[in-house]
C-alpha cells in the first residue's frame, strides 16, 4: 500500500488507529510515549483554554453566532485532519478541535436551553 492511501484500507480486526500507528502514516510505532500522550493533551488544553475563553464570548457576543462558528470550525478541523499527514500539524488541529468542542458543546448546550 501506498503511505497516502492507507487511511482508506482498515482490516477486519483492526482499526483505523491500528493502521495510522502500525502503517507508519504518523509514525508512531517507535515514537517515544510522550508524542503518543501529546495527542490527548493538545485536545484536553484546547478545551480548558476554550472554556476559559470562549464561554464568555459566547455571553457577551451571543450564543448562536458562537454555536454556529463552533460547528464551521469543528467540520474544517475534522476535514483537515483527515487527510494530514504531519503529526505536526495534527497537534495543532487537535487543539483547534478540543476548542471547537468548547464551542459546539458547552455553549451549543446553553444555546438550546434558552430556546
């Protein structure tokens, strides 16, 4: 298989993770743990900042805008990782996404409460 195509072929006992880590898409079969971990931290820190941040937006510039720009943001991200290929700049979506989260989630929530 061709790196670039290996995100389309899952195995039957495998997942699409499995074939990210083993394949060597993002290399990580003999990174050390702490690029592993990252990836879960970049998601967790883009939801504090984003809870520290954008919950208040949300009440001084209003909800649904906040809402809105959360579910834009959040189906750019999710595109943008599908075909990344750059732990890199997979860090920084992930944060980006834990952000959106804040956006979609948390303010969304209040959002349609009020409705």
């Amino acid at each position: 298989f061709k790196k670039g195509l290996m995100f389309i072929s899952v195995s039957l006992t495998g997942t699409i993770l499995n074939q990210f880590i083993h394949a060597g898409v993002l290399d990580f079969y003999c990174a050390p743990k702490w690029a592993l971990g990252l990836i879960g931290f970049c998601f967790l820190f883009g939801i504090v900042v984003g809870c520290l941040t954008i919950t208040r937006c949300g009440d001084i510039y209003g909800r649904r805008p906040i809402y809105m720009a959360g579910l834009i943001l959040h189906l750019c991200i999710m595109s943008m990782l599908l075909f990344s290929h750059n732990v890199h700049l997979d860090y920084g979506l992930l944060f980006l996404l834990g952000y959106s989260v804040t956006m979609r989630l948390y303010v969304g929530y209040t959002y349609n409460v009020e409705m």
